[in-house]
C-alpha cells in the first residue's frame, strides 16, 4: 500500500487526516500561488491542488519512495458572489472580508488532486460547502482579525478555531471546510485501486 504524502503546509489538514487515523509524510509544495488568474472559484481551487501534488509528486525523493506514494494536493476558496476568496494576508483585507460576508451565506470550495507515484496515475476533484455567518459586529471583526488567525486561512475564517462562534451553520461536510473532504480523499484514493481502510496501517 502507498504511503500518503501531505503536499500541504496546513496544520489543520495534517490534524483532519490523523484524527481519521491516517500519519502522512508532509512536504510542502513552495508553489506560487499567484500563477493561476481569472478562474472560477472551483477551477482555481483544483487548479492549485494540483499545481501543488505534481510540484511534491516530481521530487526525486517522493517519487523514489519505496511502494509508491499517494500524493495528495489541496486547496481552498471561499466562493462568495462567484468571486474566489484565499487567504486575506492583511488586516485590511481581512477585515474588508468579513464585512462582506457577515449576516451572508458563502461556498466554501476544496480541491483535491491525488497521484500514485507507482503508476503515474491521478485524480482529482472539488468538495463543496454551504457555509453561514453570524452578523457578526464591527468590534468583533476587530478582535477577530487582530488574533491573526484569519489572515493565513481562505476566505479568513475558521470553523474549528476562534472563528468557529461566527459561523452558524454549514451544508454538507465539515472536514471539507477544515481544508480535506475525508468522504471525498476516500473516493479517490478508490479511483487509483487502493483501499481507505489500509492507509490506516500506516499509523
């Protein structure tokens, strides 16, 4: 059985897949981000996963890994108004942000792309989930942005950390808004012929 490679700097990621009892090996891609312009919000987040599966995937290491490696790429948008919302990068932004989508409904879209190094193979597709904000205040915007958690996160937001009590609900899979749909992953890695329940052997 492949060895699944995290290509995925995300510490939120990394928990999602241990707490399913998966241990990848994560190698962060160093892909720039900006390269992909004018997509939808849904083509940019695949777009990007794979950018960051192929640039993990092509490394001499990886892909030298005995048995092969399941290389797994992701990346998240918050899609509000068809616009793609990644990461703020700046109180202003983030701030700028929550105005927009406080007391709103917006779509949070991860893309998955997976290759099996061993047989060159990949897949890949988008998970999406409806997510509503609290009409939160401008006092509580302030103090949330000056926690910093937004600013490195898409659409500036947490649901499994301090931005969690302003979201009031979500339409379809949690993990998905954490940044790996778990029901999709397994899709997947079935796509390539594996099986889920053996990546758990590689606690």
């Amino acid at each position: 059985m492949p060895h699944l490679v995290l290509a995925s700097a995300s510490p939120a990621r990394l928990a999602t897949l241990r707490s399913a009892g998966i241990e990848p090996t994560v190698v962060v891609s160093g892909v720039d981000e900006s390269q992909l312009v004018d997509l939808a919000p849904a083509d940019l987040a695949l777009g990007l996963a794979r950018l960051k599966c192929d640039a993990v995937a092509d490394l001499d290491d990886v892909a030298a890994t005995s048995g092969g490696a399941l290389v797994l790429g992701c990346d998240s948008v918050l899609d509000l108004d068809g616009e793609a919302l990644g990461k703020p990068g700046d109180d202003a932004t983030a701030v700028a942000r929550w105005r927009a989508m406080r007391g709103r409904s917006g779509v949070l879209r991860t893309g998955h792309w997976l290759r099996d190094t061993a047989t060159g193979r990949s897949v890949g597709a988008t998970a999406a989930t409806t997510v509503h904000f609290a009409d939160v205040t401008d006092d509580e915007i302030a103090a949330y942005v000056a926690t910093g958690e937004p600013l490195h996160v898409a659409g500036a937001f947490t649901v499994d950390g301090l931005g969690g009590a302003f979201v009031t609900g979500i339409e379809g899979d949690f993990h998905n808004v954490v940044g790996v749909s778990l029901p999709l992953l397994r899709t997947l890695v079935l796509d390539l012929g594996h099986r889920w329940t053996d990546l758990w052997l590689s606690r």
